[in-house]
C-alpha cells in the first residue's frame, strides 16, 4: 500500500491560489495554550429525552380529551378527531424544531434537528388530510353518495373554513419547501412565505379546534389550545422581535474580505465595544445578516472558520446563491448581525484519542476552526485531515494549513477531480482505499471523523467509515445542502428513530380510541 506521505503537496505555489489566501491565520501569543473557552450554561435536553417530551406533548391533547362527554360517535369519527388533536399539536411544536432553540437541538446538531423537522412534517399533513376523510369514512361505506355529500358540506361550510385554510396552508408549506431550490423567488421570500404560512396554518387549525372540534370546545383542553396559541405567539416574538432588537443592541462590524480561493471570500468580523465576547466551540455556527438588512428573516447560516483563542470571528463563504454572490463586495465596516453560537460539530462533545478532519469544497470553513483552534491550543492528539474540490482553483488556505504542522502531529491528504497546471496533490475522490490511508496507525474505536461537504460526499464517506471500523457515534457530519440522494447508513438509523417517535403517537391515538 503506497504511504500518505505521497500524497503530500508541498506548501509552494498553488495553481489559481491568489498570494493573499497563503498567509496563514495567526494568533495573539497571549492567548495560545489557555484553556477553552465555554459556553453559558444552557439547558439542553439530550435525544432521548426529547423524544420522550414531544409524545407526551403532542399525546396531552388525547389525554385531556379521554373521558369527555360528547355525542356518541363511530370508531373511525374518534380516530379521526385523535388524528386532528395529534396533529394540531405536533404542528405547533414545528415552531421549536428549526434549529433555533439551543434546549431542543443544543445536543442534536443542525443536521438531524433539520431532518427531524421535515420528517414531522410530513406526518402531521399525513395526520391533518385524513382528519376530515376519517369523519366520513363510516357514513361513504353504508352510502357512498351521502358520504361525499358530506365531505363536501366539511369542505366548503363556512363554520369549518379555518380548518381547511389551515390544511391548504400547511400543504402550500410543505410543497414550497420541497420545491424551494426550483421556484423563482430569492430566499428571504421563501423564508417570510414559510413563516407567513406556518402562522396562517397553526392559527386557523386553533380556531378551528376551539369553534367545532367536539371534544376542544370546552373544558382543559379548550385552555390547551389557547394556551399553546399564546405559545406560539411567544416564540414568534422571540424569533423575529428579541432577536432582532438583539442584533441591533450587540452590533458587530466586518473588519475585512479576504479572498482564499475561487469565488470563496473569508470575512473577519469583530464585536463593537458594547458587545459582549460571543463564547463558541470551534465548529459550530451562526446565523448572520448585514447591513440595514439586520434582522432574522434576513439572515444565514455559516460556519465559523476560527479559534475561540482568537477575538471575534471568521467565516469561509462562497459565492453560491442569493445574499452570497456579493458576499466578497461588502465593504469593511458595514454592521453585522450575528446569532449564535449553535450546532454540535465541535471535538469538544467526543472523548477520542485522533481526530480525522475531512472537507469537500467550502466544507472546509467549520474544518479551518477546528483546525485553527487545535493549533492554537497546541493539542498533542494526532491529526488527520483530507480536503476534497472539484477544481485546484477551489482549494483555500492550503498553506495555512501545511504551517500548522509545525505545532500539530498532522498529516494531510489534498484531492482535486479534475487536474490543474502544476497541481501537486491527488486527482479523484476521497474513496476506500484513500480513508484507510489516513487511517493507518490510528486506533480506529478511539478516533472521531469530523465530515463537512455536499451530500453525496459526506454520505459516501461516512457508510465508507463505519466500514473502516469506525464506531458511528464517532462519525459526525454537517452538510451544506439538503437537496436529497442516497441518505448514509447513520441517517437511516436515525430516521427509524424519528418513525419510532410517529409510532408512540400512532400507539397513543389507538389507545385514545379505544377508551375514548
């Protein structure tokens, strides 16, 4: 087998590599060696719990409604209104599954929060469609044309409107979400219609609960809904009204736009005096805005490309959409918003003996501060790193990088797809046998791999790991786009664990009809 010393590229010139990107970053010396820094004491619920907490959330409505008296009705009318109280309820819990409240997602990460919140998504349209069929079921099966006759009166009746508003809402939701990438509009219009849309479905499906629901009418569960409508109402505020006066009391200011590579600009960005110090993890991320555009509809999620050791932050970005395209022509100065810290792509949540770090394209920006901070940090734990473009042009701090082995027990392992003028390092992808290279002399069940890229490629590599003998819970990743394709082996586990979430629901409204 040929050895990773090989496959080394020298820290010279790099075809396409603009003069700037090969300063490497440096620390204040004062800072080097302190301890790390951490992060407020923030409540966070781990997996387990929060899938014990949402049954019983979404599951209360049944049980304020076991043993109400109410006119007699079928098996299939009390599925049907256990349907409508589980998914009414689950649909309102979707306002605290986005990624933004670090005691529900502070221990998941972004990637599996984000993948659970389209996943209940799902279900609760599911729940909320056969809501009104189920009602009639039983009345279509004795007399097809009566039963029609009164799906259409639940259809169009003025009384029972806000629930079919509600239910078009939710499906225009859905639909615009799952077609986001293909329709005309830029992303902030997306997000406003998604927020718009989540309001107008929660609220009409509360006044509907409370106007004709048999069992919401009156009673605790008549509160319930009220209260969980003032909830929402809450969190809405918390969203887009706290966190906007945030952005404006804790102003930050960019410092300077540094090109590193091809269409990729890497922003330094400080606190005003009044600011107070952001505490972070390397690898996590925040969500910014800029300009007079400083408010949370506005803004977008980037990993931070830097070291706690050092004051302020940085971010890797490249020019890819709506706000980034122009992302390397904002002038030094301009007011920033920052929001965060969050997510759990960070060394600190693993005890682990290695640490192999593997990017492809600008998954390098989270990988550059855990990097950094190791350097800084002078950690003595070996360190892996691999770093996949599609083009050598697409390649940034490569020399940043080879100078931190002055401080670190690193090996490095640079791919390109396609060759370029005096490219030094490998031509093709990160496979099998290029993994099992890195992974030489390491002790396989005490190293964590840190995965940041697109998704077909952090899906290749991660199934590739595990085959390498990687434990899972030592294989974390972040994707930066969720555009669908084959899903990993880590992602199909996950998700039998969101069905078992749907299927404590589903076993709940069984029990619910059964004893209602």
């Amino acid at each position: 087998m040929t050895s990773i010393k090989a496959y080394w590229p020298t820290p010279l010139d790099y075809a396409g590599i603009s003069p700037v990107m090969l300063e490497p970053m440096t620390f204040p010396e004062t800072e080097i060696g302190k301890e790390k820094p951490t992060r407020g004491a923030h409540f966070r619920l781990p997996g387990m719990a929060l899938a014990f907490v949402y049954i019983a959330f979404c599951g209360a409505a049944l049980m304020l409604a076991v043993g109400r008296a109410v006119a007699p009705f079928d098996a299939w009318e009390k599925a049907a209104a256990a349907l409508g109280l589980v998914g009414l309820a689950a649909m309102a819990v979707q306002f605290v599954t986005s990624g933004r409240f670090e005691a529900v997602s502070g221990r998941l990460g972004i990637d599996k929060i984000m993948a659970f919140h389209k996943q209940a998504a799902v279900w609760v349209l599911l729940a909320l469609v056969l809501h009104p069929f189920l009602y009639v079921l039983p009345t279509w099966l004795e007399n097809p044309a009566l039963g029609t006759e009164r799906l259409v009166a639940y259809l169009t009746l003025p009384h029972y409107r806000s629930g079919l508003v509600a239910l078009g809402a939710l499906l225009l939701l859905i639909v615009s979400s799952i077609l986001r990438d293909r329709l005309p509009w830029p992303y902030e219009a997306w997000r406003l219609s998604h927020v718009l849309l989540a309001l107008v479905a929660v609220v009409g499906g509360l006044h509907h609960a409370v106007s004709v629901g048999r069992f919401s009418m009156h009673g605790l569960l008549n509160a319930y809904w009220l209260a969980l409508g003032v909830a929402v109402i809450v969190i809405i505020l918390i969203l887009h009204g706290w966190r906007w006066w945030k952005l404006h009391r804790h102003p930050w200011r960019l410092a300077s736009v540094t090109k590193r590579a091809d269409r990729m600009w890497e922003l330094d960005i400080q606190p005003e005096p009044k600011t107070p110090p952001r505490r972070y993890h390397a690898g996590q991320f925040v969500w910014m805005t800029e300009g007079s555009r400083r408010a949370p509809i506005f803004d977008h999620p980037f990993s931070i490309a830097d070291s706690p050791q050092r004051p302020g932050l940085s971010l890797i970005i490249k020019e890819a959409g709506d706000f980034t395209r122009t992302i390397g022509s904002i002038p030094p100065g301009t007011p920033i918003g920052i929001d965060g810290p969050y997510g759990e792509f960070t060394l600190e949540s693993h005890d682990c003996d290695a640490v192999l770090l593997l990017a492809g394209g600008v998954g390098i920006a989270p990988i550059m501060g855990l990097l950094r901070d190791m350097h800084a940090r002078a950690d003595s734990r070996p360190v892996r790193l691999a770093y996949a473009a599609g083009i050598p042009e697409n390649f940034a701090c490569l020399n940043e990088i080879e100078a931190t082995k002055s401080g670190l027990d690193l090996r490095t392992m640079y791919l390109s797809e396609e060759d370029g003028p005096d490219w030094q390092g490998l031509i093709g992808r990160l496979d099998r046998d290029r993994l099992g290279e890195l992974l030489e002399g390491l002790d396989r069940q005490r190293t964590v791999a840190l995965i940041c890229g697109p998704g077909p490629m952090v899906t290749a590599v991660s199934d590739t790991l595990l085959d390498l003998g990687l434990p899972m819970a030592n294989i974390v990743y972040e994707r930066f786009d969720y555009g669908g394709g084959a899903a990993s082996r880590q992602d199909r586990r996950r998700t039998l664990g969101f069905l078992s979430i749907g299927a404590g629901l589903a076993a709940a409204t069984l029990l619910f009809v059964a004893a209602a």
